[in-house]
C-alpha cells in the first residue's frame, strides 16, 4: 500500500517539476499530461505555489518558500453557500496596491491544518494572478499575510 501511494506521489512531483521548470519563452504554463491534468505554477518573491488542476477543480497544491524550506501540500476545499459556488470576486493586486480596480477571481479554495491556514483563487478565465491569505500560522518560518503570485512564465 504504501508503495503504492509512493509511486502515485512521485508521479505528482514528476509532472509538477517537468510542467513548471521547463517551460521556454512561447510555451503555455499549463501543461496537459495523458489524464487530463493541468498544473499551473505561480511565484512572488520567495514563495511558489503549484496548483494540480483536473476537470476544471483544483485537485492538490503545494506550497514553497524558497527562503525558508518550507514545503506544504495538500488537497483544498472549495469553497461553497448552501452548496452553490458563490460568484466571483474583486482582489487587491498586493503587487500594486494602487490599482483600485484590483481583478476578478472564480472559485475560491481553503486548506485547515494544524501548522497554518490558506485560501486561495485563481484570476478569472486568464489565471495569470492567484491571490494567496495565509491565516493562523503557527510556524515562525511562514508568515501570515495577503499575497498575488504571478503565473511563472
């Protein structure tokens, strides 16, 4: 059993590492393997962050600071009212504070643990921000804070 979910997870991390690192200048950020799954990579500063996509649902992320080796993954929630997914919302782009317009975001997902909270959403139909809250961290090493993380190009 267990090797089993080892070699599922390094399946992961290898379609993650390939998706995210070798893309080249006219390339596309999402990747398409034979099952359908997009990953899309984001980064600002020190922090990066991966998001497995799979019939438009964020099936797992995982979570970087480059700064701190801290690694984090898991599988989020959607976020749902009364069992309906709410419409989208205006974000702040944290990059530039003072665009008033900030920019539109679809579905928004959260993660509970017992280290640190997040939520995050992705820009609508470009997807080339994510806006990332980390709440209740209880690691000096990732602070709580509002973030927009640039798709990597």
């Amino acid at each position: 059993m267990k090797i089993a979910i080892t070699k599922h997870l390094l399946s992961l991390l290898t379609i993650v590492l390939l998706s995210c690192s070798n893309n080249t200048a006219g390339t596309n950020a999402k990747t398409k393997s034979p099952k359908s799954l997009d990953v899309i990579c984001y980064e600002h500063g020190e922090l990066k962050f991966t998001v497995l996509y799979k019939n438009n649902l964020v099936s797992r992320f995982e979570l970087h600071s480059k700064l701190n080796n801290i690694n984090l993954d898991g599988t989020p929630e959607l976020i749902t009212v009364d069992g309906k997914i709410p419409e989208g919302t205006n974000r702040i782009d944290y990059n530039n504070p003072d665009d008033l317009r900030g920019y539109q975001c679809d579905s928004t997902y959260m993660f509970k643990s017992d280290s640190l909270n997040i939520a995050f959403a992705m820009e609508s139909n470009t997807k080339r921000r994510l806006d990332l809250t980390i709440y209740d961290s209880k690691s000096k090493k990732i602070i709580n804070g509002d973030f927009t993380l640039l798709l990597k190009q």
